[in-house]
C-alpha cells in the first residue's frame, strides 16, 4: 500500500493530502518531456547543418583533393599545349618547308574543335565543368598529336627520297661560267624581233658557237627538237619533283630521247637557229610548268660574289634578249 504524502499550504494554513498517482505524475513531467525534445531537435540541426560527422568530413577533404588534383593536370596540359603549338610551328615553318610540302591548314591542325582552353579559363567553372573540361582538352591534344604524327610520317618519306631531290634540282650554269660572254634577262622585255613586250621565259647566255652545253641536273631527256623557227633545235630535260629544263637554238644534238643524262653531262652545242639574233643558248626552268627566273637555280656553280654580279648584270636596264 502507497503511503500519502502531506504538503502544507499556507494559503488555508492546513496540511493537504499531495495526489502522487501516476496520472499526475505524468502531468507534471509533460512540460519538461516537450522542453527536452524541443532541445534535442534543435541540437540535431546545428549538428547536421553546421558540424560535419567525419564520414562528411573525409568526403569534403576527397573533393577538394580531386579538384586540386585536376588543376595541376589543367596546368601540366597547358604546358604541353605550349610544347605541341612549338613542334606545329616548326613543322610547318621548317621540316615541311625544306622539303617542299604545303603546311598543314590550320583546320586541319585544330582537329574540329575550336581551339584548346587554358587552365586559366577553367578556373571559374564549377567541379562537373572542370572535369568535362579536362577530358576535351585531352581529347583535343591527343588528335592534334596524331595529326602531328602522321605529319612527321610525311615528312620521313620526303627525306628519303631528299638525296635523290638534291641530285636532280638544276642546280649549275648549263654552259661554264667562263664561256659566257653576256647573261639576258629573264621577263618582261622587249621582243629582239618583234619590238612588242612579251614575257622572256628564260634567260640568255651568249657563247661562241659550237660552246658545249651541260645538263643542270639528273634526269632524262624528254624531248629532242629540230624546227626553224621559234626554239630552233631544243632538248628539254625532265628532273622529277616537278622540274623541266629547256636548251634551245642549239647547233648539234649530243644525247638521244629517253636517254638518261647526270649533271654536268655535255647535251649539246650552243647555235643560232631557230628564231634568234645571234648565237647563245636559251635556258629555261619550269616547276610544274610554270617558268621561274634560272638566277634561282645556280647556286652549286657561284660564290656569293658571282651571284651578286649575274643578277647586276641580268637586270641591267635595257639588258637584251636574244630569244
Ligand atoms: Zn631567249
């Protein structure tokens, strides 16, 4: 049996019976039940909201890891960006000039893409930007690299066949500069018969009749000519690579069609037929059919001297033709 308890109240002044049944007890606990969880709950939001657990905490230093990370692999491609756009200009600007191949466009260099970003304008992008980023800009390098490859694969074939380029470019003075007595000019000029302007496409060196005449470079004799008029009697020389050399108003062939002749290789001598206003040979060089300046191409017979004097003399004003 529960004993009863007596609480005095000096409102009656008189003791009374305190109610300590279950129920009551219960009333009087509610109060402070409400207070703790109301407490608690707002614990567990600051706790959630505003202190990591270490789970979150390991997670958020992970993150920040992988962002770093990708910011130093962002710095290292713009160093090989920079590497890569070096080995572009040279090949274009070196490799593929001296063996006389078109540079690559730079469409094509770009490989369809639009340019490659640095890491400087990745640095305001969020992490999912980042990352994207990086992945194109690894594609975009790694397209660019096989462009480049396969450039250089060109450029290996061209220097294989480079020895053979050098031996047949004309490349000397088809008669000895010593038995040359006058160079004319190649050009516009004024026709020694005609008096009209017209393009010379060669140039003129006068000789003696009868001067040995050489071929300029390797290669073989395409065509042999007889005729009175224009040319006279001609030989032209195919080199390859694209070049022709015509002899022309020439006295005496010495070489047959087919015939293959090495530099230096006497063709012919120097005449007057053909139309021509005295004798001397008319040497030209065509690349692809197009007829360039022969002041080009005797860099192996002059010093720099000589050189320098054939071009005074060449384009002398007034300088004729014999055609
Ligand atoms: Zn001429």
């Amino acid at each position: 049996m529960a004993k009863s308890k007596f609480k005095y109240n000096p409102d009656t002044v008189s003791y009374e019976k305190v109610d300590n049944s279950f129920v009551q007890k219960t009333k009087r606990l509610i109060p402070h039940f409400i207070g703790s969880l109301f407490f608690g709950i707002i614990l567990v939001i600051v706790f959630f909201y505003f202190i990591d657990s270490p789970k979150e905490k390991e997670l958020k230093r992970e993150k920040q890891e992988i962002l770093a990370n990708y910011q130093v692999l962002n710095k290292e491609l713009d160093e090989i960006t920079g590497v890569l756009k070096d080995i572009q200009y040279r090949d274009d600007n070196i490799y593929r000039t001296i063996f006389e191949a078109e540079p690559i466009s730079k469409d094509v260099r770009k490989a369809g893409f639009g340019g490659v970003d640095s890491y400087q304008s990745l640095r305001h992008l969020d992490q999912k930007e980042i990352v994207a980023n990086t992945t194109q800009r690894f594609d975009i390098i790694s397209k660019q690299l096989y462009i480049q490859s396969k450039s250089f694969d060109e450029v290996a074939d061209l220097a294989k066949t480079k020895d053979q380029m050098i031996k047949r470019i004309p490349s000397i003075l088809p008669i000895k500069s010593s038995q040359i007595k006058r160079i004319g000019p190649f050009g516009m000029r004024k026709h020694p018969i005609y008096g009209i302007w017209k393009l010379h496409e060669g140039t003129d060196l006068t000789a003696r009749k009868g001067t040995e005449i050489h071929a300029t470079g390797d290669g073989v004799i395409e065509k042999i000519k007889s005729s009175k008029r224009g040319y006279g009697n001609q030989i032209v020389i195919n080199h390859g690579f694209g070049y022709k050399t015509r002899y022309a108003h020439l006295s005496k062939f010495l070489v047959k069609e087919g015939q293959k002749v090495k530099r230096g290789e006497i063709i012919g001598l120097v005449g007057n037929t053909g139309l021509s206003t005295g004798p001397h040979l008319h040497y030209e060089v065509r690349k692809n059919g197009r007829a360039i300046d022969p002041i080009n191409f005797y860099f192996e017979d002059l010093t720099p001297a000589q050189y320098d004097e054939m071009i005074k003399q060449s384009t002398q004003p007034g300088g004729q033709s014999l055609d």
